[in-house]
C-alpha cells in the first residue's frame, strides 16, 4: 500500500514516508493498494480514479470534530484485506468547516464563526447547491430511470439560467420567494392552532366540573364521608382542569424550523434587505405568547401529522422544509466528492466554451449523458467523449474533450487536431487539464509535463501559497460562482482557448 501526499506527489512518483503526514484534502492525495491487496469496505471520503489507485476527497468534518482537535480535521483509519491485514491511520484535513450543519443552536454558530472566522463556511454548502441545480436544469424534465441525456446545443442557455441573479440566492431565500414564508408567517402568528389539554389538579371544591380515575381513587382514599370532609381545611379536591395548549407538533415543527431560517438570515442579513426582512419576522413571532410556551426541540417530525398536510399555511412550511432537508441531505453526500463534481462542472463549462468560439459547430442531436444520482460527486458519465468542430479561415479544427481512465493523463484530455487548409498538413495535440477545488500547490510545478491546471478558490492559508511557473503551465482560477457567474466562468475558460489556438496555428 502506497499513499502519496498530493496529486503532484502521484505524479512525480514521490510517495510519502513510512510516518504519514498530515493529509490535506485541497492536495488530493491519492492511494494506491499493492499486490492481492484491497479495501476491506467502502469508505465515503475514496474515489476510484483506477483500479487499485484512490483518490482521498475531503474529510467530512463535524462540529465534534473540532471541539475535540480544536482543528478542521478528521482522524481517519483504513482498512486492508491482504495475506496480513493492515489499518492505516491518518489525519485528513478541510480547509472550511461547514456551518450549515449546525441546525438551530446559534450560539455554537456564534462561537465557531468568531473562532475560525472564513473558515466557518457557507458558501461550500451554497456552491455545490449550485453546482446541483445545473445537471438538474440540463436534464429537465427527464428525472426517470438511472440516466437521462442533456442537449450540448441548450448548455449555454442553462448557464445563462443559473447566472441569474435569482438563480444564485442562497437557499433560505429561495424558500422564502418559492413558498411565501414570510407573509405566512405574520398570517400564522397570532392564530396558532391549538388543542384542548385536560389535567389533573388540585382545586377548590366549587370550581370541578369534571373528574376521572385519577381523582375518583383520590377522592376515596381521603378521610370523610361528605365531599366537605374529604376537602379539607382547604376545601380542595382533585379535578379537571381543560385549558387550550400550543404544545402542538405542528407548532413544534414550525417553531423549530423557523430557528433553522433565523440562523440562515444572520449570515445574509448584510447582504440582502430580503434576509433582513424574514429575520424581522421570526422574532416578531418568537415574541408572540403562544409560541413561548412551546419548548424548542432539535428534532424534526419524520412523517407529517394532519395539520402540516392539509392546513395551506403550515404545509407551506413543512413543504419548503422538505426542500431544505433535500438540499442539505445532497449537499452532505457530495461533501466529501466535490473535487469529483467541480470535474463535471468545468466539463460542461468547458463544452460550453468551446461552442462559443467563432466558427464552432456540433450535430444538432449531440447530447451529454446524465446520472439522475451522482455516484461519488459524479453526474457525468465517463465511457464517451465530446467532439467540437471549429472552422476558421486558416485550419479545421477539432476539440475532443474526454475522462482519461487514468489520473496521470488529467482529469480531463483535451485532444485538438489542426488541419490546415495551406499546406494540408495534419497535427494533433493532447493536453491533459488538472481540476482542483482550492488553488495547486507549489509542488504542482514540479511536474514534467505541461498541461492546464484550472481552480476555483485560493487557500485559506495565503502563507502557504507560492505563485506557480506560468512557462511550464497554463493555471487559470475561476470566476466566484455566487459573487459573479458560471457565464463569466465559460468567457474565461473561451479566452484561454483562443490563446491555445493561436499557439497552435
């Protein structure tokens, strides 16, 4: 069993020493078993990029987590099956945590986003959220079977969708336009369903209208004859007493979800007059006397009661929970694989880019095949390749974009063949394009061949980081997918492809 601590590393053959170090998923190390060698289940930070070679994503790392190395880091333990087994142990670390896994306690949010700073993150949450929309939106309206086809031809069209504004609110906000929230909830507020409560208590003798078991057998067992005897000095006896409670599940869930959408705002009030305005209003209906008596929970219904599906205003709410839980759910099981959807995204971008050059053409029936489930952050498929044609004055060009089936030929193989329409000659050329979700590190340089490195964020420790050769290498960082757009992302990308053809012509 070898582990390389980076991509670089796998690349260079350069595998780490006997004492393993601090892994960093920004890094992408890879490992590779040896041999009858294998792992003895699956784990859910590995991505087979070939057989026997893994490469470690990103450590899911949890609130307790922190509290118990007070750093963004998982201890992690492999294990293999060979003649004798082996348990591998290792520290994999994050560059963020995620604060959207904290539910509803604000002061623990509180408390992480003044000691990490950035590094308590939303915006990862928000990005692969994005990220998921844009295979949602290419496959439309075909959600049935295992599989499904995107038109090449409609790929900038989704883009142009997924860079509006709209498009790009954060989650809480796109709840509360799709479903009203905060109009419901000043509707909901002060007429909060209720149910009628009975219990036994002491009272005085001229006020029990009704008792049951419980106050009969009381009753009994008190000295006296008359009812006036049993009551005592204090002429009281157990009755029942009725009174209208809001200790509802309905009224649990709402006041519970709510939390979760007031912490939600306090990230975007700066921002947005529209998170500003929902947070107004959860506290408006935190100080109704009604839902202060409702104690807070940190635990959601699994199945809804009569009320949150058939009442209007709270089935909006469950609905737009459901919705939330979704997003959440999608987003903690791609966690870990972001490296491998960021790959899928820069394909499309990619695809896109291309068709943007002048001159540039596909069949009108070409398509991109669609998983409707990512597997390990993959929605693409990886057994085709997509062909470009471009036409220009001088030369035919053809851009075949495929996933090499091995990791040293890139995450991506950008083939390009140059004909000349002067001399009638023939070149091709191959490029392998590297992926990475935070910017190389220094090592990548170090690399023999020559390729395109394309990432989308800088680390968050800048002290590491060293500007990369640009003679050996083509690096280009992404546009923000939030703060500015996945169009301004497919300009960048089409840009760098116009210096590449001018390279080769």
């Amino acid at each position: 069993m070898l582990i390389y601590a980076s991509l670089a590393d796998y690349l260079n053959n350069k595998v780490c020493p006997d004492v393993l170090p601090q892994l960093k998923g920004s890094d992408r190390p890879i490992l590779v078993l040896e041999g009858q060698e294998k792992l003895a289940t699956q784990y859910p930070f590995l991505m087979e990029r070939q057989t026997k070679v893994y490469e470690i994503g990103f450590p899911w790392v949890q609130v307790a987590d922190w509290e118990n190395h007070k750093a963004i880091r998982q201890n992690i333990t492999v294990e293999i099956e060979a003649e004798v087994n082996i348990c591998v142990e290792f520290q994999l670390t994050d560059e963020v945590l995620d604060e959207t896994q904290i539910s509803n306690d604000e002061d623990t949010a509180q408390a992480l986003k003044e000691l990490l700073g950035v590094q308590c993150d939303r915006t990862t949450a928000e990005i692969i959220t994005l990220f998921i929309s844009l295979f949602d939106h290419m496959r439309g309206e075909q959600n049935h079977g295992s599989q499904s086809s995107g038109s090449i031809l409609r790929i900038s069209d989704t883009l142009t969708q997924l860079s509006d504004a709209d498009a790009r609110l954060p989650l809480v906000l796109a709840l509360n336009r799709r479903y009203d929230l905060r109009h419901k909830l000043e509707l909901i507020a002060p007429k909060l369903r209720s149910q009628l409560t009975r219990t036994a208590e002491l009272m005085p003798l001229g006020h029990i209208q009704e008792m049951d078991a419980y106050c009969l057998r009381d009753y009994v067992r008190r000295p006296g004859r008359k009812a006036t005897e049993k009551a005592g000095a204090r002429q009281q006896l157990m009755g029942i007493k009725r009174y209208h409670s809001f200790n509802t599940p309905e009224n649990r869930f709402l006041k519970g979800f709510c939390d979760l959408l007031h912490l939600d705002c306090r990230d975007y009030h700066e921002f947005y007059a529209e998170a500003r305005l929902l947070e107004r209003a959860i506290d408006r209906f935190r100080q109704e006397s009604s839902v202060q008596e409702i104690p807070r929970t940190n635990t959601f219904l699994t199945k809804a009661n009569y009320v949150l599906q058939q009442n209007p205003i709270y089935r909006s709410f469950y609905q737009a929970y459901l919705d939330y839980a979704k997003r959440r759910t999608e987003k903690e099981n791609i966690w870990s694989f972001r490296q491998a959807l960021l790959v899928d995204v820069v394909t499309v971008v990619f695809v896109a880019s291309l068709l943007n050059l002048e001159g540039s053409y596909v069949p009108p029936t070409a398509s991109i095949n669609i998983r409707s489930v990512p597997i390990r952050g993959e929605y693409l498929l990886r057994d085709t390749s997509t062909i470009v044609n471009c036409i220009l004055q001088s030369a035919a060009i053809t851009f075949e974009i495929s996933h090499p089936t091995k990791p040293v030929l890139g995450d991506l193989q950008l083939k390009v063949s140059v004909q000349s329409f002067s001399d009638q000659t023939r070149e091709t050329y191959r490029l392998p394009v590297w992926i990475y979700w935070y910017k190389p590190s220094k090592h990548i340089a170090q690399i023999k061949k020559k390729g395109i490195y394309i990432y989308l964020f800088d680390r968050q420790d800048k002290g590491s980081e060293e500007d990369l050769n640009p003679e050996d290498l083509t690096c280009l960082k992404l546009p923000h997918p939030l703060n500015e757009s996945l169009i301004e992302g497919m300009q960048s990308l089409t840009n760098l492809l116009w210096k590449l053809m001018e390279s080769f012509l």
